[in-house]
C-alpha cells in the first residue's frame, strides 16, 4: 500500500518538486516501511512525538517539523530536525537561534504565511516579516537560516479559493525573493500542498508538498 501510494504520487509530480511523507500518528514500522522504498523526507508535527520517533529511528531520515511549535518544545526539535517549516513569530524564531546556537548547528526554516480565510491558522503576514528584515533582525539570528515559506490553503472543495490562495503565497515568496534574498541562492523553496491539493500546489510554484493521508491512510 504505501510502497504504491509513494510511487504513484512520485510518478504524477515533477522531479524537482519535493515529497514529505508526513507520518504523524501513525507507528515508525510505517516509517520503516517508507524509508526502505526510498522515502527519506519525513514530516511530523507535534514536538513530543518528533523527539521520540526521531530517537527511536537511526536511519538517516531528513526530518521535517510541520506544526506549531511553542518555544518551550523548540528544544525537542532542533538536534534531529534538517527543515522547520512552520516558524510563525519572530520570538519562536529566537528561541530557534539559541537551541541551535547551543547545539553547534544552523537550523533550516521557513516563514509559515497566513494564506487561509480561517483565521485560526498560524503564521506571519507580509508586512510583519518585511518589518523584521528592515529593522535588521534576522540578520543577527546566526543560526538560523531562511530557505523559504511555507502555507496552508483552507480546508476547502472550493478548488478556486484554494488556487487563489497558493498564488498569493507564492506572489509573497517572489516578493521576498526580488526585495530582500535576491543573491541568497538557498532562498527559493515554496511548501504548499497536502493530499487534497498537492496537484494545485504544484501548478501555482509549489517545491515541497506535504502528504500524509494520500500515502499512510487517513488518521
Ligand atoms: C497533517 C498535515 C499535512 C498532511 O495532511 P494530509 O491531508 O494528510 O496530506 C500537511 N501539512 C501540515 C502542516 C499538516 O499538519
């Protein structure tokens, strides 16, 4: 079954578009099962259950963070994780910086951008990451290391609305791209697109989509 769901989704995607097998939930057999057909890209999104599938696993898994994630939990993420794709705040941000600056390592991140009509979901708006970079800040964070953004499109069958919302997150990436990371080459990864609309995702400039259900079952 996931060996069949993988390659499916494999064959139907570009080659310079990035899989997560987003394996939240469900057991590290699946895990196993995935990474042993040539999956290596994992996404979980609950810190505690990171920390214990990420010890329990010694695979070289690129481990992917996908959900909230309060600044008391940063630490649980940091040792094992190779992409955060869901920083939401500039003091999460900071908390980042510090946990890597103890562990002698640079993390990855992207900005999650509020793109949804739901306003219940998390992440920045435009203005609020332009004033961050005018005021110099991120410069400082020396151990962090920006490659991106990162949305989710309301949980919706209204295909229109969801297009609309993925063109408008890859319109913020590009103006961030031409303003401010114009010769910061590793700048230029978009992730947007879970199982119900990966395909959309990767027609409006998607580079890493986000499968869990299409791939392990529903949950
Ligand atoms: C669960 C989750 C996904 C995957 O969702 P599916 O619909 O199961 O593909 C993608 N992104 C985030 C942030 C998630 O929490």
């Amino acid at each position: 079954m996931i060996e069949e769901n993988i390659k499916h989704i494999l064959k139907t995607i570009p080659k310079n578009v990035k899989l997560v097998a987003v394996s939240k939930t469900k057991p590290t057999n699946m895990i196993e099962e995935a990474y042993n057909i040539g999956q290596i890209d994992f996404g979980e999104n609950k810190a505690l259950e990171f920390r214990d599938k990420t010890e329990d696993l010694d695979q070289d898994i690129k481990w992917h963070f996908i959900g909230h994630l309060q600044r008391n939990k940063v630490k649980y993420i940091v040792p094992k994780v190779f992409l955060i794709h869901s920083v939401d705040s500039f003091r999460l941000l900071k908390e980042i910086n510090k946990e890597a600056n103890k562990n002698n390592k640079i993390v990855n991140c992207l900005l999650q951008f509020c793109i949804a009509k739901e306003s219940s979901k998390f992440g920045f708006y435009l203005e609020d990451v332009e004033t961050i970079i005018l005021e110099k800040a991120l410069e400082k964070l020396k151990n962090i290391n920006i490659i991106g953004v990162m949305g989710m499109a309301t949980f919706t069958n209204d295909k229109e609305q969801v297009r609309k919302e993925f063109k408008n997150l890859k319109s913020i990436f590009d103006k961030l791209k031409s303003q401010y990371f114009l010769n910061k080459e590793d700048f230029k990864e978009i992730s947007m697109g879970m199982s119900g609309d990966y395909k959309i995702a990767i027609e409006e400039g998607s580079t890493i989509i986000r499968v869990g259900s299409s791939i392990f079952g529903t949950r």
